[in-house]
C-alpha cells in the first residue's frame, strides 16, 4: 500500500454537478447530426439544484430541427440554459446549449 494521500482543493468549492454528453453526427458532409446532456446539479450558488437534460436534433434540413428540455426543476434549469447560451463556442457546436428551446 502506498502512503500517498489525494490532495485537496485549498479554496471553497463553487459547484458540484455531473455532466453526461452524447454526440452522434450523420453521414460525411451531412448536418445531420444529435446531440443529447444530462446534468445532475448538487451544489450551486449561481444556478441552484436539480437536473436537466437538452436534446437537439438537426435534420438534413433545418426545417427538421428539433430542441427538447426535460427538467424537475423549471428555474434551475432556464439559469442552466442562459449560462450556456453565455459560454463562447469557437467551432459549430450543434448541442443543446444553443437551444433554441424556451423554458416557460
């Protein structure tokens, strides 16, 4: 047995969470693709508590897109939506986190 201890974070934790993706994308050329995220909020000052889950889906024509948002927690989840939409993207993301989406 080895006498190494795991180190610690020396400052206060900001947010706790777990984040599940998957990317599936069409054929070579195409803009088909889906994009599916899970997240299981634990701690967060800035968005609070719950889990949400974005699906967007292009078709071969835009006119198919489809965006869905799955929540328990409405708030939690459009805070989620809106620090996403804040983040900058430097390639074509085509995931949830542009969701054209709109909680209500």
């Amino acid at each position: 047995m080895s006498d190494r201890r795991a180190p610690l974070h020396p400052g206060r934790i900001l947010q706790c969470f777990d984040h599940f993706v998957i990317d599936l994308r069409g054929p070579a050329g195409s803009r088909e693709a889906a994009h599916f995220t899970v997240y299981a909020v634990e701690y967060s000052p800035e968005l609070g508590t719950g889990h949400v889950a974005f699906l967007r889906i292009r078709g071969a024509d835009p006119q198919d897109d489809f965006d869905l948002a799955l929540t328990d927690t409405p708030d939690m989840a459009r805070r989620m939506q809106e620090r996403l939409r804040r983040m900058t993207a430097t390639v074509d993301m085509s995931r949830g986190s542009g969701s054209a989406t709109e909680l209500e």
